[in-house]
C-alpha cells in the first residue's frame, strides 16, 4: 500500500505527534511507501524514514477554512497534488487536510481511497471563534461533507464521534474512534535529558506543570489564577513548557503578582518529557480538547494529573477520577482546591502514578498504530472488492 499524509501544520503539537508517532511504528509489510505532504518546517519533526517529502508551501494555503473559493481552488490544487504522488490511499490530518484531501480526490476523479481525521471538537471551536451564521453554515457544510465522502473518518474520543455526527450529520459507521496512544519506554528515556531554563526555581517547594501551546483556548490563564490562589496556603513552584500569542500576557500577569521567581517559562522544547517527569502534579486546562495527548504523556513520566472537565479528552483519557483528577472548567477556586488536596496527599498522589502508568500503558502507541493499519486495510479490501460503505 502506498500511503499519502497530508498535514498543514507547521509547529509541532498532538495532532503532529500523532503523525509522527504513526510514520514510526507503521508495518511496513503494510504500509510500504509513506509520502508526507506538508509545509517545510514541518519537515524536521517528521522521522527519516518517509520515502518522500512534498512540500505544501507554494501550493496550499494555511490549515483552516477561508472561503468558499478558497476551499474550491485549494481542494483543487490537493487533488493535483495527490495525483501527482499517486497513492493507493490518503490521510488527512486535521480538519482542513482532510476536506483538501476527500474534495480534492472527488473533484479530480482519483483513484484513491481517502481517510480523514478530525483531531478535535470543530462545534466547540465554532461556538467560541466564528462568529455569523453564513459563515457558521458555511463550516457545516465544509466539515459534514467531507465526513459523510471520506471512505472513514477517524477521530481520537468518542465525544468527538459523537459531535461529529449530531451537529454534523456524520456517518456513525464510517467514524472511527482511535484514541491516541504512548511510547511508553521512549518517553521514560527521553524524561532523563536534563531540565534546563529552571534554575532559579527554589528547589524545596513543589513544582507544577503544563506544556501546552500558550494561546486562549488552552486557558492557562485559569491555571495562573489557581496557582496564585494556592501560594497562601502552599507555596509552589510552576513550569510552563511551549510558546504561543499569549506568553507577553502571561508574563506581565506572573511579574503583576510578584510569582516571576516561581515560575519558569521555558518556550517551545524538544523534549518536554524532563519537565513533566521532574514536577509533582502535571496540570491540565483547555476550553476544549480532541483527546489531550498531554494529560497520558505525564502519566507516562509517573506525573499525577490534574485537568479541567473539557469537551472531550480529559474525561476519556482520566474517566471519573480513574487516573487522575477532573474539576469544572473555569472554576480556578475547585482547580486550586485540587491542587492543594494533591499536594498534601503523597498516598494519594502515589496511587494515581501508578494508575497512569497501567492507563498510558494500556493506550499504547503499539494498539493505536495498529488500528490505523486496520482502518487503511479494511479502506483497502473494501475497494478491492467495489464495497463503497
């Protein structure tokens, strides 16, 4: 099989992580030709064993909906572009990726099996940042459709499946539900890399956590608030791992308060597994999230995890409190609250180690890479045999 990725990214996050993830494990026995389509830079996240890199930069625009026109000519250029490549089957990664890719095949008539997916909750997205009701009829549009003319469409929680289908007519039976999954002992290798950029952290007090792109959806301004609420009652310390519009914002609000000594912005890192490993709880807030790769990321480093109740991840990667700790959204007083009762609790963060590591183990990058190979074959033989559902 030959196997087409396109991926309109150009920083590295979950939806890229999973990308990366799939190109290393993949059977190749299976999957024996892996082409990337995707902008340059994200070239040097991507593993050397792809057997081409086709770079997006001059042909495709950004990785989310214009216009209509827009969406037309870019979905016409896609299918050129996977033509060009001519694989058996393609994989869009991301909302706009995987309408270019089903679009573009249709438009153009390709003889190519399309797999979509769809990383996160598009109608939480749409509630908060798209404003007018052409617009929002526009993006219904854009995103049912390409989800009932994807050969599958995978997403990584159920809630995600189920969103899709009710606010977006998806198909139930062409959804697939793969949640994203870990390597477990990479991840434990790469967390014995040292720390750097924490130095001036006084190391007798308990560090937090969060790697996250610093931007308003992932509402680390909730985290800041929770963290200046604990400060009375137990002094800590903070780790904030990424980058993103909102780090001067935050900055000024940490210095603001008089915390700058507590806490360490430490940009966008390669290896964030060092810090996560090194902190006593990993804290995780989002206004909403596909799945929270994160969140079993930490539980992988043998990190408790606290995390905001969010559509849809949190809660189907933690459960009801199974391996870890949810609050309501935008309460910083329950998240400060579980902080504190965490922190004064070594049994009990000491329980939940050990229920993550059983939960990042059980979601493995081993299981979730071979449920793809499972989707693409089943795409495969279905074709094969002129069987279109």
């Amino acid at each position: 099989m030959r196997l087409l990725i396109l991926h309109l990214a150009t920083v590295f996050g979950g939806a890229e992580r999973t990308t990366r993830n799939l190109i290393l494990h993949l059977n190749r026995d299976i999957v024996r030709h892996v082409y990337v389509a995707a902008p340059a830079p994200l070239r040097a996240f991507l593993p050397d064993t792809i057997d081409a890199f086709i770079d997006t930069s001059s042909r495709l625009r950004g990785g989310w909906f214009g216009s209509t026109k827009e969406l037309i000519v870019d979905a016409l250029a896609a299918g050129d572009l996977i033509g060009e490549a001519s694989p058996d089957l393609v994989l869009g990664m991301m909302h706009y990726p995987s309408a270019l890719a089903v679009l573009g095949v249709k438009l153009k008539r390709l003889p190519v099996r399309t797999v979509g997916s769809y990383r996160g909750p598009v109608y939480e997205h749409m509630l908060r940042y798209e404003q007018g009701m052409r617009r929002n009829a526009f993006l219904r549009l854009a995103v049912g459709a390409t989800a009932r003319l994807a050969d599958r469409m995978i997403v990584p929680s159920q809630g995600t499946a189920n969103e899709l289908r009710r606010r977006f007519l998806g198909s139930a039976g062409r959804t697939v539900v793969i949640p994203n999954g870990v390597d477990c002992d990479a991840i434990r290798s790469a967390a014995a890399e040292p720390a750097l950029g924490i130095e001036h952290l006084a190391h007798d007090l308990p560090r937090l956590c969060v790697a996250a792109r610093l931007s308003i959806e992932k509402d680390l301004g909730l985290l800041l608030e929770a963290f200046r609420r604990i400060q009375d009652v137990q002094p800590a310390s903070l780790m904030i791992v990424g980058d993103g519009p909102d780090r001067a914002a935050l900055e000024r609000q940490i210095a603001d308060w008089g915390l700058a000594e507590r806490v360490a912005f430490v940009g966008h890192q390669e290896n964030v597994y060092p810090y996560i490993a090194s902190a006593d709880l990993y804290v995780h807030t989002c206004q909403f999230e596909g799945f929270g790769y994160s969140m079993l990321e930490a539980m992988a480093c043998a990190t408790p995890v606290v995390a905001t109740d969010c559509p849809y991840g949190p809660r189907e990667v933690i459960g009801d409190n199974a391996y870890g700790v949810l609050v309501p959204m935008q309460n910083p007083e329950a998240l400060a609250t579980a902080i504190l009762e965490l922190l004064a609790n070594p049994a009990r963060r000491e329980e939940l180690v050990d229920l993550g590591l059983a939960r990042a183990q059980e979601l493995s990058v081993k299981r979730m890479v071979g449920r793809y190979e499972s989707v693409f074959q089943d795409v495969m033989h279905r074709s094969a045999s002129g069987d279109a559902s």
